[in-house]
C-alpha cells in the first residue's frame, strides 16, 4: 500500500481581512477549505488566475492589500489604471474597462491640407 500524507495543507490567506488556515489535506487538488467549510484560493492562485484570464491587455499585482491592473504601453494610447481592494470587484472594473481608450495624439494630417 502506498504511504499517504494526511497531514493538513496549511495555506494561510488574509484576503477578507481575517486570518484563514486550510485544513484540507496537503496536495490537495481544487480550492482551501477552513474549517468552517468556506473555500478559498491563495493570494498567488487568485493572482494566477486574473493573469491567465486577464493578462493578455492587463499587468495585474497584488500589493498585500490592494488588486492593481494597468495597461500595457501602447504609443499614442493612455495607460489605464484600475485598483480595488478584492479582486472580485478588480474584474468587475476591468469587465467595465475593456474598451479601449482615445489615442493621446492626434492621427496625422494630410500632405494635401
């Protein structure tokens, strides 16, 4: 029979403001679990996840308290900045966000006029 750790997995997050310990077993597969039973990701899962779905247009940084998004440098484009102190509400901003903003400088005039 092949040994299993049954020991607790031990990820801490202070996402919601309070301290929660996941008491799942180590490797675990899917999300934490204290033990009150509410699931929860990691502060580097959670900043894994916005990147994978929004980093295609997105730089996205955790400062420890707050969720930061900006825009990559495009010339001629203003650089976006959306902050918010969960990342729930960090998408609903970028989902809000994603048209693209007016060039700052104006296209070109014409040779003719």
């Amino acid at each position: 029979m092949k040994w299993r750790d049954l020991s607790e997995c031990g990820a801490r997050t202070t996402l919601d403001g309070r301290p929660r310990l996941c008491v799942r077993i180590t490797r675990h597969e899917g999300l934490h679990q204290d033990l009150t039973g509410q699931a929860w990701e990691t502060e580097h899962e959670t900043l894994a996840r916005l990147r994978a779905r929004w980093g295609h247009r997105w730089h996205i940084v955790y400062t420890g308290r707050t969720w930061i998004a900006t825009t990559y440098h495009r010339p001629g484009h203003c650089t976006q900045v959306e902050s918010a102190p969960t990342p729930g509400q960090l998408e609903e901003q970028l989902t809000r966000a994603l048209a693209p903003r007016a060039p700052v400088v104006p296209p070109p005039r014409s040779a003719g006029g």
